[in-house]
C-alpha cells in the first residue's frame, strides 16, 4: 500500500543554523561557507533546538545592503524573519508545500513532536523528488515498448 511521503522523508536533516545574537557578517560568512541561502535561527533549550526564525540571504539584501547599513551594526535577530511557518516531521509533503504557498516561502523548517529542529524542507528536495518520479514513469513507458515489440513482433 502506498503510504505518502512526510516532511520528514524529504526534509535535509544536516541544517545550517545560527543562533540570535551571531553577528549579520557572521551569519553571511556562514551562508557563503556553507553554501546555503538561509539559516535557521535557533534557541537552545534541554529538550532541543527551538526554531525562533529564518534568515534568508534576501533578508540581508532587502533590509540591510540595499540601505547601505553595515552588516557588522546588526545581529541575526535584527533582521531575520520571525513570522515563519514549520511543518512538522510527519506532516505530508502535500501539507508541507500548502504551508509554503500559503506564506510564499521555498524552505521551511521541519520540527519533531516536540517542537524541536529536525531538518529543512525546501522545494527543491521537492523537485528532486518529482525528478526521480518522472524518471520511474519514463522507464515504466520505455519497457512497456519493450515487452510490446516481443510481444507481437
């Protein structure tokens, strides 16, 4: 039987992420040397990682360099996003991509049970997904005129 694919299934589970009172510059050396557009901002707690925010390399961009500010004024918490949506581990894929239509966002961060960082879940581990799908339906098209031709010559 199938079962759905969860947020959990699909989601990046080594997530780059920064705490509040990192330093902006720090926290764009960290995208640069990690290669990631964004970073999950966390809390630490006993249980976990408790998300607090986002910040996206668009976060940067929109609310400090194109303001000629100096990123070195400004800490994570300044500037990041905290009106941020989270998809739970076991939440559908399709769930999850609703959750980001409904807050025009391409990555969101994936929480366990408990509220505790998981992972992330962007859209491109999405189209990854729908790639490898496409991929199965043409080899399925493929040995089908396979199977045809010795079938009936």
């Amino acid at each position: 039987m199938y079962q759905p694919l969860t947020a959990g299934d699909l989601c990046t589970r080594d997530t780059v992420f920064a705490y509040p009172h990192l330093a902006l510059n720090e926290a764009a050396r960290l995208m640069r040397e990690q290669h990631v557009g964004s970073l999950v901002v966390v809390d630490e707690t006993d249980r976990g990682r408790v998300v607090t925010g986002m910040l996206t390399d668009r976060d940067l961009v929109t609310a400090v360099i194109a303001k000629d500010m100096d990123p070195r004024q400004f800490r994570v918490g300044d500037v990041m996003s905290n009106d941020l949506v989270t998809v739970r581990e076991t939440d559908s894929v399709m769930d999850a991509l609703a959750a980001m239509r409904r807050k025009g966002v391409r990555r969101v961060p994936v929480t366990d049970a408990h509220g505790m960082l998981v992972g992330v879940l962007a859209i491109d581990d999405m189209l990854g997904m729908l790639a490898e799908q496409m991929r199965a339906l043409v080899a399925a098209i493929e040995t089908e005129r396979v199977h045809e031709k010795s079938a009936r010559p």
